[in-house]
C-alpha cells in the first residue's frame, strides 16, 4: 500500500524561492489529504503533480496566515475548475466566520458544498476523520492561537501493522502530545530555529532542532522529518546536524519531494 507525503511547502511564516508556506499532501493508497494550505498550496500542487480537486478532505494545524491563506484562491479555482462534489475542512474554531466573511467581500461564490469541521480545544487525542483506508485524530499543540497537531493512521490490510504518520505545527517545546504520537514511524515536526535561537523559540511557541529531535526521541519514532524551516536558512544543514546528534534518522523537508511512510524495521 502507497503511504507518502509530499511537500508542496516546507518553509515557515516568510515565504522564499526555496521553501513556501506550509502545505503537503498525504497520499494513502490513492486517497489523499491535505494538511495545511498556506499562500500558493494551489501553484505548488500543480507543480508537484498533484491533482487540485484531489483535495476535498482539507485539515489546518491553525489560522495562521502561513497555513491557510491559500484556502480562497484553491476553493476558488475548484469552483472555476468545474467542481461539485463536497470539500470537507478540519480546523480550529473560527474558520467558518473567517472564509464566509472573505469569501462575501470578495463576492466568491461555489458551486459546491464546503463543511468545515471545527475543533475545540480540548485536552487530549480525538478522532476526527475516518474511511476505509484511514483514520485521521487531533490533539493540541502548544502556540500562540489554538492550534492541532494531526496522527494519520492507515487501515491494517491483511498481516501488515498499520503505519502511522503524525504532522505536528506549529509548536512550541511540550511533552503533552508525546502520548499520541508514541513509535509513530514518520513524524513531521516544526523545525523553525537552529538551537542559538532557543530563547527566541520559547518566546515566540516554535522549536529549535534539537527540541524536535528530542520529541522525535522521546517518541521513539521511526523517523523524523524537519519542516517549518526559517527563511533564514538558505541551507538546512545546520538544523539537521543538530537534529542528527539526538535523532540520526532524521530528514529535512524539501519542497517537491516525497516522504514514505515506512514500516516499522525488521518488518
Ligand atoms: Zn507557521
Ligand atoms: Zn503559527
């Protein structure tokens, strides 16, 4: 079974020529999910291969305008596209009020239903989505706004164990979720400062590499992908050797590229 993720942006609240704002599409075997949508999600889809009206099952970590400022224009293009079937929209409370408002002033109309899905800031890990092929849960990061890390976890088929991906941004240093995402066999996890920044990180709810890979650690995690990667950054190589000394198996996030899921070593 195909489990992978590809990242249309990697980068976090400053765009770059390298790295855009956050987005990546999950795809598990053909059904695909959406994480995240900041400005130009739609342009990095279409240069990444992936097919826009694919992504009618949408979850935002949070409403922060790297992370959801591409949802108008990608809702609009659906419309212009011809789209009809139902678009289906996880996020943190106030979503509704604020696409309903911009898509009034804008006078943006759809020809399809949007259902958001709007989470509530409750302790602990709960089942939001589930099909036939997977099952999507949420639990709360620690940010400046209410904010969602997400655990994918695909349908076992037959003797195989079910892999499990978990997307966690943005976030600043907590052990809270580590329940949640316990052997998780690929966790994406923010990444924005390498560890001089540390006080800056604290102060403004990101982590440092080292901080993720310590999660990462801590979680015993197959492996760990870094994303949300500053734009001061032009080269990553710092924050993954960093991260590498705590957590060798870790990967910094490209954009454009995709990242299996893998099982579990040894099966
Ligand atoms: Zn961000
Ligand atoms: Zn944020």
């Amino acid at each position: 079974m195909n489990f992978y993720t590809t990242i249309l942006g990697s980068g976090a609240a400053l765009p770059t020529m390298a790295r855009h704002c956050s987005g990546q599409v999950v795809n598990i075997n053909g059904f695909r999910i959406l994480l995240d949508c900041g400005e130009n999600t739609q342009t990095q889809m279409r240069i990444c291969h992936q097919k826009l009206q694919s992504a009618g099952t949408i979850f935002l970590t949070h409403l922060h305008g790297d992370h959801f400022f591409g949802l108008p224009g990608l809702l609009s293009t659906m419309h212009l596209c011809g789209r009809t079937n139902p678009v289906s929209i996880f996020a943190p409370q106030g979503i509704a009020h604020a696409m309903n408002t911009f898509m009034e002033a804008a006078g943006s109309r759809l020809n399809f239903e949007v259902n958001y899905h709007e989470l509530s800031h409750a302790e602990g890990c709960q089942t939001v989505f589930e099909n036939y092929l997977c099952r999507v849960s949420a639990f709360p990061l620690l940010h400046s706004v209410p904010t969602y890390g997400y655990l994918i976890e695909e349908v076992p088929r037959g003797s195989n164990p079910a892999r499990r991906y978990a997307y966690c941004t943005d976030t600043g240093y907590t052990e809270s979720f580590l329940p949640f995402i316990h052997k998780v066999d690929l966790l994406c996890l923010e990444s924005t400062f390498d560890n001089s920044f540390a006080s800056v990180a604290a102060e403004k709810l990101h982590c440092t590499s080292t901080q993720a890979a310590t999660l990462a650690f801590k979680a015993e995690a197959g492996q760990l992908l870094l994303t949300h990667i500053s734009a001061r950054y032009k080269d990553p190589d710092k924050l993954l050797a960093e991260a590498q000394e705590i957590f060798p198996n870790t990967l910094v996030a490209t954009d454009g590229e995709s990242y299996v899921v893998h099982y579990p070593q040894g099966i």
